[in-house]
C-alpha cells in the first residue's frame, strides 16, 4: 500500500497509526489499485478522509468517487458529523462529491492530534495545503 499511495503522490505517513482505518481494493494478481480510508479527530464528529486513490486504469471509472463515499459513510457510522481532507490537485473530484473550500486553520483545530494534522504542522506543509470540507449527515445527498 505504501508504494502504491507513494506512487499517487499522497502522503505515507501514519498510516500505521490505531486510529487510522484504510481499505484496499486489489486486482486479481493481488496488487492494489485503490485505497481510501480516514482518521477522527479527538471528539469523534470530524474525520479526516485520507489516502483516497486509485491506480491509472481505474481513474474516471467512478471507482474513486465510489472509495470516497465508502470512506465517508464508515465514518459516518461511527459517529463523525463532518469530513474534511487536503487535496491540492483534486478539487473538481471533492466538490464534484459535495465539498467545498474550507478554513485549513479550523480543520487543523478540530483534527488537532491527527496524524497527517500534526506532521503537515511540523513540516511547514500546512500553510500550503487546501482545506476541503462537507457535513456527513445527509450522505444521501453525495452524487
């Protein structure tokens, strides 16, 4: 997974971490071609979507937007109310599922001690991240 995520240019690290849950999607020969998953913030009503990718044969199959949705909804079930993510290349994908531009220094606030959070702080990276943001509760309404 990590090579894969690697190759996709999305962020590896943490992944290890308890309180991130990831899903893999496999092709017969067993490799990964897709991946999402997300990590809550310390409330439990905010999730951080990470590491939502799919390999160059899959990409505009829907299968991405399909990960995305899985990822949302298993938050949901467990209690997150609002999702966010980074992404700084993908807005048309995130708003094309019902997020909009968010306030990065808030999702750091509500996400403070989640793992891509806390290394985009200690990197510097987070000044030059893209907050996205959307509501869980009405994943009815998610394209």
């Amino acid at each position: 997974m990590h090579a894969f995520l690697s190759a996709c240019d999305l962020t590896v690290a943490g992944l290890a971490h308890p309180d991130v849950r990831l899903w893999t999607v496999r092709d017969a020969a067993g490799a990964v071609v897709g991946t999402t998953g997300y990590e809550t913030g310390p409330d439990g009503r905010h999730a951080l979507l990470r590491s939502v990718a799919v390999g160059p044969a899959l990409r505009g199959s829907g299968r991405g937007a399909a990960l995305a949705r899985f990822a949302m909804a298993e938050a949901a079930a467990g209690g997150a109310r609002r999702a966010w993510l980074f992404s700084r290349r993908s807005g048309p994908f995130w708003q094309g599922l019902g997020f909009v531009p968010a306030d990065r220094a808030e999702l750091a606030t509500v996400l403070a001690g989640t793992t891509q959070v806390e290394l985009f702080r200690t990197t510097g990276q987070l000044g030059r991240e893209v907050a996205w943001s959307r509501p869980l509760v009405s994943l009815a309404s998610v394209p």
